[in-house]
C-alpha cells in the first residue's frame, strides 16, 4: 500500500489541477464565496473576515480587496517610531509546541521502543495532517523501524516523501484519528494508542549503547518549539535478586545477586550493585569483616562471573524480617551524558531471623470456696518460627492449694509440679489443667514457668481470693417429674468453719405451683435442728407436692446464731402427664353375596395416638359358614383364626389386613369378628357381616321379553337393590381404595338393559378392576361422571358385582354415588359410600 502511495510529483500536480479544472467549469461564472486576505501579512487568509465573492471563469473581475492606504513616510535615521508595531489579535495567535514521548527510556537490546510525538496547541489539543521529521544522531546505535502515516487530499500537491527513508531519517504525519498500535502480543498492556494530531516511529537496535531520536516538524512557526530530543539506553543483561531467606537468629545472611548478559548468558562484570536495609531488627552490612553502621547501605560491583555479594548480620538475637532493597546500575555508556550511572531496576527481598518466642499464661478463679476445687490452667506457646528446645513446664503450689489431677499427668515432687514437653514446634502450644483443692483461706499465689533451651524463660501468676463460709449447703433434686409426683431434695449442711454452729435454722420458699404441708402460703421454716460442730455434717430430706405443670423453683437458706445464712435454688420442670396410646380398629365387607363367589373381608389398624405401639397382635375370627382362601402377609393360621403381629407401629401408621373367603350355602347372617391387642394394655375389637344367598339358576332358553319372566300374570312385586361400600376410610393421599358396587334385581320377574353411572368427587381417579361388562368405562368430559357397559339382561334374583379403585389425589371427604336404571326402574335407584382422605 505505501509503495502505491508514492506517486510522482508531476502526477500528483496534475491530479490536483485536473481537479480544479472540473470544479471551475463546472461553477461557470457563478460568483464563489472565498475568505479575505489577511492585510496583517500575517496569515494569507484573515480568519474572521467576511468572505468575498468572485467570479471564476470571467474577465470583468474587481480587486478581492481594496487600494491599501498610502504608506506614512520613513523616520530619519536613528529615529525610533513613537508608534509600536500592533501586536497580533489574542483570537489570532496560536502558539504550538512539539511534544515527544517517552523522552528518557531503557530498554533491552533486540526489542523496539516505540516514541509518540504531538502537535499541542492551546486551543486544540493536537494538530492533524502535519509531517514530523525523524533523525537518528550519528553516534546514536540502532536503526529507525517503522513510523506512522496517514494521507490526506494536501499530500497529493506536495512533494514529501513519508516513510522511512534510511536507518538514520524517516517522515510521519500526524494522524487524522485515533489508532492502536498493536505490537502483536496477548498482552494489551503493550499496546501503544497514539491520538488523533499525534505520529509515532519505532526504533531498535541489536547492540547496546545509546540511541537519540530528534523529532522535528519543520512546518512549525516557532522553530525553538519544534523540535524534540528522546534518549533510549540499550542494555544487554538481565538480573536475579537473592530469594527471600530464613536464618537463624544470630547468624550471618549472604546476599547475592546474579547480573548476565541477555543475549549469550555471559556474566558481567563490573556493573555496581547497592543494598539498602527498609526496616526490621537491628542489622548492618559486613565491610572488610566489621559490621558497617546500622541500617547504612552498601554498594558492591559484580565480579568476573557476575556476582554482587554481601553479607548482612543482626545486631542482636531479636527474631524478625529485614527488607532489603537491592539496585542494579550500569556503568555510563554515555560519553556526552553528565550522568555518572544508569540504574536499569530495582527489587526487594527478605531475610527472616528466626528464633523460639516462649510465653506461658495462666489462669484460675479470682474468688474460690474453702474447701472447693480450684481448677488452673496452663497455656505455653512458640510464637517464635523455630521449635523451642527442651522445653519444660513447672508450677509450685502454694500451702493453701493440695494437687489432685492434672491434664497431661504431672510429674510431682513435693507441691512441685513439672511437665517435660520437649521440642515445642514453631507458633505451636500446649495447654495444661491443674485441678487443686483449697485448704487455706486468704490470697494465695500460684505461678508457672516455661523454660526452654537458649537461655528462653517465661513466667505467669494468678491469685485467688479464698473465703471461708462457716456454713457448707449443697442440695440436690430431679430436673424434671409429672405433676402430681413429688419432689424430693437431699440437703448436706456441713461446718467449715472454725466454730460450732449453734440454732441451726432452715427455712424454704416456693413457687405456687409446689406445695408441703407445713407450708399453706409457700414458705416453710424449721429452727429446731440443733447444733454442728467443727467438721460435721447433717443430712435432711425435703419433699414437695406438685399441684400443676409448669417450670417451679424454691429456694432454700440455712443459718445460724451469729453466721450468715447460705442459700440454694432449685429449678424443677412439672410435665403434664404424658398421653395415653390409642388406635382405631375397622372391619369391612360387602353387605351380601352369592354363594361360591369370594369375599374379602378387610380390616384396618391405625395409630392416631401420640406414641408408638408395641407388640401388636391382631387375631381374625372366621365364621364356620366361611372357607378361608387367603390373608395378607405375614399372617399365620389356627384353625378358624388369622393371626398377625408387629413389634411396632408409629404414630400415624396404618396396618391393613385383609382375608378372602367363600360361602358353601346360603346363609341369613355369617359375621366375622378381629380383635387387636398390644403391649400399653389396650384392645379394640370389630365385626362385620355378609348375607349369603343363593345363586340365581340359569335357563338354556333365550332371556325372555320383559314381563314375560313373570308366568301366570302374577302382579309385579320387588325392586331394583342398589348397595355402594368402600373396604376402608380415613386413608392418606396418595393411598387406592378398593369399593364393590352390589347391583340385585329383587324383583319376581326379568329386567333388561341396566346402565349403571359414577359420579365422583375432586380428587379421585376410578378404574374398574372386576365385574360382570368388558368394555372400559367412558369418561365424560367433565372428568367426574363415569358410565359402566349397560348390562343386557338381569334375571330375577341375580345378583352383579363390580369391583372399583380409586386413586386419592387430595385431601378431604370423597363420595362416590352410583345411580342405577332399568327397563324396569326407569326413575333409577341409587348408592353411596363416602371416604375420608388426610
């Protein structure tokens, strides 16, 4: 693209010219509006004139401006003017500067620097479209790269060459907009965004040294503005500072820092390297083998293979971190530069002097009994980085404190106590209990030590203010009974003190809802417990009544001639008396059936009380008019009895047992008879029974007409019998109940073309599982109705069964009704069964 864009200097004139030429013509004789002259002299064009008209094209044209006015005549020679030159208009003047960027940098051999010239001015911040001459110096190293252009319509008619025209000279123009100037990298943060008004040029060289780029605009007005010198250092090295460091306190610390050659790894020798000391313990630098002054830096040079090394010591055994600061400096390449040095970077580093910090702290009560355990304890730390060696633990008890146990176990000897902890590792603890008892009254002082290796040693105190009661009470008691139980407390009054107690005296106040005898108004007393003598104890017994539930407490003082009393209280919770355990027991079954069909006789066991049943046992008794074809698992069989039992049931729980039987003949009333028993005494018991009847003799002849059943023309008599029954109740959602829908025809002649109908409740979903039609039921659109196949022909005496389930899906009462219509019983007979669901 820039090799397309340097065209020639005729070609570019005549690009322009054929451009004017076209636009000229094109106007005719048109008048066209350009800008005054500026009669300053100044500026061609005055800025905020008026424009004035003209006709190109034609040649009856009037002066663009008028006759200037006679000039006044010179002064003599050696005459000043009185009358100063008029100093330009503040809206006119503009004055510009060339700014350059970085002015001063280092950087590595190899790499480009890219520098970022501007035209500032005071109105405008950069100026576009201005060319910037580039020159390397000739003493300079490296070589100019690359630089930045940007085209305009002017550059066509000129006759400047942008680019880079050797490695010493090059020429840019300020950009018209903003650019990026991505170097190609990952990294964002080496992106060089150059604004509009601003150029740019990239330099590098591959050898170090010193490289001066000079940007020049030679457009600008104010040519002492116009220029701008940039100074780049080449450096071929890279350095490793010394990592940070842990040294025992005490001890010497070697510093070292690494300075190579980047190019080849070559070590280089005789660049200055100097450490300062920021902060930390008390050190100082090793010079000529004596400690310099404290916290004075020091400066070192790298040797033949590129090593700055020094030593630094403490000044004392404190353990702490030193923060080092370390700078690389190179030795001036600059001849012309009045720069001694050239720091290329700096770093810092650490040294951690390390040592045991042993510190022991005890605590214990401030205030104890005579005659009451004391309980210390010990807590030894290593705040330090290093383990404390040999670390033991001792305590000597006082005369008033008698050793009892400790945690870990004490080596004792006499009333000193001694833990061997051994290494203590760095920022590591142990703590240590002592229990003691008191056998002194005053302040007594106990103390513990650490000591460790080094010379290391802590110690800690407590005291304890002993006070001795004349009077020792303890009272002891349950936490909790049943109202109307009885509390009883076991009180000990034993003297500790130096005298006898003399008219001992009891006395008891409680709350409401306890009660004694003796007391009516919730307070009892008993002055006639005599004397105790030195060391003695007495021992009582107090019971009090509960009356209600609640929480209850009393209070209990003992005292005595010329002692203070001493008190307990007591807290007592009365619970009501706890619930007792119940269950409901259910047994269901059809109404009536036909002899030789089976009958399922369904019992059902639910725990509605509030705690479990234990060792339930439920017992079935079978009418002998039934023949048992099957039960519910696991269930055992003694004779006419079915047997189940459960170690458990849960409140809420449910056991459903059902047994199958059948019938040999008809029979008026045949019942069967469960009973249920458990552990918490209680029993339940329930019976259900079944008519049996006969089955309705079949005819090989063709079903008659109806009415034709009915020979000898006797008078109709009987009904259409409807019977709706679910086998169990109060199921929980989710649960299926089974129910048999009993159809008779109790009528003494035939009937035909029995429709049977559903109707449910919210919250049901009902199949058929059995019965006499085998088509599926239909569902009516409004997903509560159900229509059962119509049943062609029923003789007189027959009797129909369908079995239904229906899946609960909601809580509440479901009812199911069953409306039934014949030939016969066109106005329909209806049945109905109700379930609860929770």
């Amino acid at each position: 693209m820039e090799s397309a864009m340097r065209w020639s200097s005729s070609t570019k004139r005549l690009l322009l010219l054929s451009t004017l030429w076209i636009a000229f013509v094109g106007s005719g004789c048109a008048p066209l509006r350009v800008p005054r002259i500026d009669p300053t002299g100044r500026h061609i064009f005055a800025r905020d004139a008026e424009p004035v008209e003209c006709n190109l094209g034609c040649f009856n044209q009037q002066p663009a401006f008028q006759q200037p006015p006679p000039l006044s005549p010179c002064p003599a020679p050696g005459v000043t003017p009185l009358t100063p030159l008029p100093e330009a208009p503040k809206d006119v003047a503009d004055p510009q500067a060339l700014q350059l960027s970085p002015s001063r940098v280092v950087a590595p051999v190899g790499t480009e620097v890219v520098l970022v010239a501007g035209l500032n001015r005071k109105r405008h911040l950069h100026e576009a479209g201005r060319p910037v001459n580039w020159i390397l110096s000739r003493e300079s190293v490296g070589y100019i790269t690359e630089v930045g252009k940007d085209y305009n319509y002017f550059d066509l008619v000129s006759n400047r060459d942008y680019g880079v025209q050797g490695p010493d000279f090059a020429t840019s123009s300020t950009l018209m907009c903003d650019k990026t100037i991505d170097r190609g990298t990952e990294l964002p943060g080496d992106d060089v965004r150059v604004l509009r008004g601003q150029t740019w040029m990239a330099v590098s060289s591959a050898a170090p040294g010193v490289s001066r780029i000079t940007a020049l605009a030679p457009t600008f007005e104010n040519w002492p503005a116009r220029q701008q010198t940039a100074t780049i250092y080449w450096v071929d090295a890279q350095w490793q500072f010394p990592a940070p460091m842990v040294v025992p306190a005490g001890d010497k610390a070697v510093l070292s820092t690494t300075v190579l050659r980047q190019t080849n790894r070559q070590p280089v020798s005789d660049w200055e390297v100097q450490y300062e000391i920021l902060d930390g313990p008390p050190a100082a630098f090793l010079v000529n083998g004596q400690p310099a002054q404290q916290g004075a830096g020091i400066k070192t040079r790298t040797d033949t293979n590129g090593f700055a090394t020094v030593e630094l010591v403490p000044l004392s055994r404190e353990a702490g971190t030193s923060q080092v600061r370390i700078t690389i400096i190179q030795p001036n390449l600059d001849p012309q530069s009045n720069a001694e040095n050239l720091t290329l970077g700096s770093g810092v580093t650490t040294v951690t002097w390390s040592a045991p910090q042993l510190s022991v702290d005890m605590t214990g009560p401030q205030v104890a009994e005579y005659g009451a355990q004391a309980v210390y304890n010990i807590n030894v730390q290593n705040g330090g980085d290093v383990a404390a060696r040999g670390t033991e633990v001792s305590c000597t008890l006082p005369g008033g404190l008698a050793y009892e146990s400790s945690v870990p176990a004490a080596q004792q000897v006499g009333n000193q106590l001694v833990w061997a902890i051994g290494d203590l590792e760095a920022r590591g603890f142990r703590q240590i209990s002592v229990t003691t008892r008191v056998q002194q009254s005053g302040v007594l002082r106990n103390c513990a030590v650490a000591t460790a290796e080094a010379g290391l040693r802590s110690e800690d105190c407590v005291e304890t203010q002993i006070n001795v009661d004349a009077i020792q009470l303890a009272m002891e008691g349950p936490e909790a009974v049943v109202v109307g139980e009885p509390v009883v407390y076991n009180i000990t009054i034993r003297n500790t003190g130096d005298q006898p107690l003399v008219g001992l005296r009891l006395e008891d106040v409680f709350d409401n809802g306890l009660s004694h005898p003796l007391g009516p108004e919730g307070r009892i007393v008993n002055d006639q417990l005599g004397s105790l003598g030195i060391g003695e104890a007495k021992t009582l017994q107090l019971e009090l009544q509960t009356q209600v539930p609640g929480r209850f407490h009393h209070t209990l003082t003992v005292s005595a001639q010329g002692v203070a009393g001493k008190s307990k209280t007591a807290w007592v919770t009365v619970n009501p008396p706890p619930p007792e355990p119940t269950f409901t027991l259910e047994l269901r079954s059809v109404e009536r059936e036909v002899v030789g069909q089976t009958i399922m006789f369904r019992a059902r066991l639910y725990n509605n009380g509030p705690s479990p049943l234990t060792n339930v046992r439920v017992e079935e008794s079978i009418d002998p008019e039934f023949q048992i074809i099957g039960a519910t698992k696991p269930a055992t069989g003694e004779g006419n009895r079915v047997i189940w039992s459960f170690p458990r049931i849960l409140p809420n729980q449910e056991a459903v047992l059902e047994v199958t039987c059948s019938a040999s003949r008809p029979v008026a009333r045949a019942c069967n008879i469960v009973r249920a028993t458990c552990d918490e005494g209680i029993t339940r018991q329930a019976e259900t029974c079944v008519e049996i009847i006969a089955a309705a003799t079949p005819t090989p002849e063709p079903p008659p007409a109806v009415g034709q059943g009915n020979p000898g023309n006797v008078p109709p008599a009987g009904d259409l019998e409807v019977s709706l029954a679910d086998l169990s109740d109060a199921v929980r959602v989710g649960s299926t109940v089974k129910y048999v829908l009993t159809i008779r025809n109790g009528r003494n002649m035939d009937d035909e073309n029995v429709r049977v109908t559903l109707h449910l409740t919210e919250g049901m979903r009902v199949n058929v599982s059995g019965g006499p039609t085998t088509q599926a039921p239909r569902l009516l659109p409004d997903g509560l109705t159900l229509q059962l196949q119509p049943i062609q022909y029923l003789r007189q005496g027959e009797t129909i069964r369908f079995f239904l389930e229906s899946q609960m899906t909601s809580a509440g009462k479901k009812v199911m009704r069953a409306d039934v219509q014949s030939n016969l019983s066109p106005q329909g007979v209806s049945g109905q069964a109700d379930t609860t669901v929770y």
